[in-house]
C-alpha cells in the first residue's frame, strides 16, 4: 500500500477532510491531496507533522515491513525473573533474543535507508 493511500486510510479514520488536514499542518488542500494520490512526497518534516495530526507513529504510514516493531513475538521460552534479573539458561530463549534483535536493526537500517531517500527527494 502506498504512502498516499495509507495517509488517506488514516485522515479519513479521522474523520478528518483534506482541508482539515491541510488547515491543521498549515499547507494547502492540494497539498495534501497530491501527497495521497502520490503525485509527491512530503519531506520527513511534513511527514512528521501528519502522523501527529493523525495520531499514528510515523512508521504506520511506511510499507508492512516498517511496522512491525510493536509485533515481534513475545517470547514465551522459560524466563525465571529472580530479583529483577532474567536467568539466560535456556539456548532457545538467547537464540530468539538474538534473531529479535537481528530483526529490529534490520527495520532500523531500512526505515533509515527510506527516509534519507525521502529526504533526497
């Protein structure tokens, strides 16, 4: 799904108009309505600015792959908390750690990677 489209999908959950929009982020109506029929693409400080109005993380107006932070598996391996302290006994539990961890400077290095592009444009 496209950056406009997801940017429409959230402003019309909102109940919120393209002027309304616009008004709120001081920008015109064509503004907004070329950003959701992807004719442009706003800079990281518009960007910014619409997922605050929309009261989304930025990461949600980005491809799938980009939002899954809040998605990673819990892991549900055997976990003693022993004084504030997590015993690593179990090698499925550190294995799993570390694959999570892999995952997450993955997303990190391509959500850096989309908005130095964004930015360049």
């Amino acid at each position: 799904m496209s950056l406009g489209t997801k940017v429409r999908q959230f402003r019309e959950a909102k109940r919120l108009s393209q002027d309304d929009l616009a008004l709120r982020l001081d920008v015109t109506q064509s503004t907004i309505s070329n950003i959701e029929s992807d004719k442009s693409v706003p800079n990281s400080l518009l960007l910014s600015g619409i997922a605050k109005e929309l009261e989304i993380d930025m990461n949600e107006l980005f491809e799938e792959k980009f939002t899954n932070y809040n998605h990673i598996e819990k892991i549900e391996a055997d976990v003693n908390l022993v004084n504030g302290t997590v015993n690593m006994q179990s090698p499925e539990l550190i294995e799993s750690l570390l694959k999570n961890q892999e995952q997450m400077a993955k997303l990190m290095e391509s959500q850096n990677k989309l908005i130095e592009a964004l930015l360049k444009k």
